[in-house]
C-alpha cells in the first residue's frame, strides 16, 4: 500500500507593527461637509453639514479625509483608472482581474496607491494598511461659545446664487458650513504588514515586495495628500468657490513594533527609527514637528 502525503501551503499576513500620527485639522475658510436633512424649511439650509447624531456636534468623517488623499494621489500617480461598480458612478485606480487575468494582484501591490489604500478587485485581495479616524472637535472648541452655545453648534450659513445664463434668473441656495477658526483632531494609523507570504525585507528593490522602502514611500505619500490639501486643494465640498480650506499640525507620532519576542525591545533602534519617521514630516511639512514623542519601556514612541 503506497501512502502519500499532501503538503499544505501555508499563507500568513504578519502584523509588525503601527505606525499613528495625531493631527489637528484646522479651518481657515467655512468648511462643508455635506449630512442629511431631517426636513426643508422655506428659506431654511438646503445643504446642511454632517453632525454626530449623538451630540449634534460637526464633525470631519474619517471617509471624507481618506478618499481625499486616495484621489490626489492617483492623479499625482496618473495612472488609469477604472470604474468601481458596474454602474461606473465611481472610478478609482483598481486592477481587475478580468481585465488583467494573471497580472491583477501584482498590479496592485506595485501600485503606490493600492499598496496604501487597498484593491479588492484583484485575484488576491491586497488590503488596505491605512485607518483614517473621524475628526472630532477639540476639547477646547467644545468649550469655547463662539463654536458651541447653550449645548449647540454654531454654524454659518452662507448664501449662494447660481444664475441662468439666458434668462438671467437667480436660483438662491442656502450652504451651511463649519466656521473659520474650528478645530478637529484625529489620527492617521499605518498598519506595517506583509503580504501572504509574510516576509518584509530590509533592502528590496521590487515594488511588489513589502519592506522598507515601501514603507518610507508609504509614509511619503500619506503626508504628501496631507500637504496637497492644505496648500492646493481643500478639504469638503464647494472648494472651487473659497470653501473648505484648512492647515494640518500634527499632534504626535507613535510608534508600536512587534516582533517574535515582544519583551526584547530595542529602544536605540526604535528611537532611530522614530528620528526618521520624524525627519520625513519635517522635510514634507517645511516646518518643525511638534515636540512630543517619548520614549517608555514599553516600546511605544
């Protein structure tokens, strides 16, 4: 009797660590990011701003940041881009595998923007290592009367007119928007993770290949959109007309690093690579980083 045996092929994302960068999000022109009606007054708000259902405060959904940066970076990247959905309401750089049989996922995982923000379309699904929070306001905002009184928001509400070009009639519309001046904190949360096949490597030239220099490169784009916002684009709705624009001040930088023997932490090595994580922002940002990371016993930075 001839006994054989089948060997199992293993696959395994290992998590190695995070990387999270605080940041408050500040408003220097009306800001409107659009939430829903509960119902249309006659010359009441025809566009309201998204508040939390809970405390009716404004807020900045982490979703609205996120595809913000996505989108900037793809037309930075200029690749082609392909509808999301069978209907093609949204189109975003994806690979899909019945339009690239065999070459999806390794399109994607060279893609500086799929490699971040993920692609499911793909024959392996390449995930996301990317969490954008919800920006909330600060707790001094929240303190302060001019944004919040008697326990409500304040907020503007800016009058805009469309014209018909041939009738000359004017269509007025009613935009409500965080005031200049508000402040939001939130956090950025990279995920350093490998593919399937679990390895990261320190030097590795193969856009395909998760290792240091992809990481490094990661973290360029993230704070390059994060940039392309505060000096060119804007942030929410109605931008072209003034609104929306906003500065960023990052807050913090944490690092937390796993390995096989998490109790072994190497501080000197953490600490140096802490220094380049913070050499990146300052040499994006043009400005000095904010003072506040520590170092403790327990290897977060």
């Amino acid at each position: 009797m001839i006994m054989t045996q089948t060997l199992e092929r293993h696959k395994q994302i290992r998590l190695l660590g995070f990387i999270k960068i605080g940041l408050e999000i500040v408003v220097k022109t009306g800001l409107h990011i659009g939430g829903s009606a509960d119902s249309i007054d006659k010359g009441g708000i025809d566009s309201p701003v998204i508040k939390n259902p809970v405390t009716n405060e404004p807020y900045i959904p982490g979703s609205s940041l996120r595809g913000r940066m996505r989108s900037l970076l793809e037309k930075k990247g200029g690749r082609n881009i392909k509808p999301m959905t069978k209907t093609d309401v949204v189109w975003m750089e994806i690979y899909p595998e019945k339009e690239y049989p065999g070459q999806s996922t390794m399109l994607a995982q060279a893609s500086e923007v799929c490699r971040v923000f993920g692609d499911s379309s793909c024959e392996q699904n390449v995930p996301s290592v990317l969490i954008v929070n919800d920006a909330m306001y600060t707790e001094a905002i929240k303190n302060n009367t001019k944004f919040i009184k008697d326990g409500l928001p304040v907020t503007e509400a800016k009058l805009e007119i469309a014209v018909d070009r041939i009738t000359a009639h004017a269509v007025p519309r009613t935009i409500e928007r965080v005031p200049e001046g508000a402040v939001f904190e939130t956090n950025l949360i990279y995920k350093v993770q490998t593919y399937e096949d679990g390895a990261f490597l320190a030097d590795c030239s193969s856009p395909q290949q998760k290792g240091d220099k992809a990481l490094e490169k990661d973290i360029e784009n993230i704070l390059d959109a994060l940039v392309m916002i505060q000096e060119f684009e804007g942030l929410g709705g109605k931008t072209s007309r003034g609104s929306g624009r906003v500065a960023f001040n990052f807050t913090s930088l944490q690092i937390k690093r796993y390995r096989k023997d998490d109790s072994q932490i190497d501080l000197h090595e953490l600490k140096s690579e802490t220094d380049k994580r913070r050499q990146i922002i300052q040499e994006v940002k043009g400005r000095p980083f904010s003072q506040c990371v520590t170092i403790d016993s327990t290897g977060v930075v």
